[in-house]
C-alpha cells in the first residue's frame, strides 16, 4: 500500500517542477517593457560551437522597447555574417 506522505511528497516535486517551468516560460513573453530574457534561447557560432548570445554579446536594454546586443570580439573578415546563419539544406 502506498504511504499518504510518500505520494504527498511526490505530488509536491512535480507541482514545483510545473510552477518552475511556467515561471521560465512566462518569462520569455514580452509584455510591455523589453527583457534581456527573451534573447535566453539564442545560440550563436562561436569558434566552432554553439554558445548562448550572451556569451559573446553584451546585451542590454537602453529603453523599454529596445534591445542592443554588442559583441565582445569583431568578427574575423573572413568570416562573413551569411557564415553564421543556419543553412537551409
């Protein structure tokens, strides 16, 4: 026979892993003033790998309806920006 305080406790974990998971989901919803958050998913070619943008970038919000993302390093001109977009094949 199962335990209450066991399947309490179980009903506890996966209710704060929900409540985990909607505050990270709701935090990528732009409403009303720009986050940095909504930038979280972005991954860029860096060096041969796939880096969060943050990590090359500086990324800021001047205003609430902008973001501006710097990059720490310049590009090398032999590498053109086509370069880092994902092919379509």
């Amino acid at each position: 026979m199962v335990d209450v305080k066991t399947c309490l406790d179980n009903a506890q974990e996966k209710m704060d892993m929900a409540i985990m998971y909607l505050e990270e989901a709701l935090a990528h919803i732009r409403a009303g003033k720009a986050s940095t958050r909504l930038l979280d998913g972005i991954r860029v070619d860096s060096y041969g790998s796939m880096v969060p943008i943050s990590n090359v970038a500086a990324v800021t919000t001047p205003d609430a309806r902008s973001i501006t993302c710097l990059l720490y390093t310049s590009p090398s001109p032999r590498d053109g920006l086509l370069s880092r977009m994902p092919s379509s094949a």
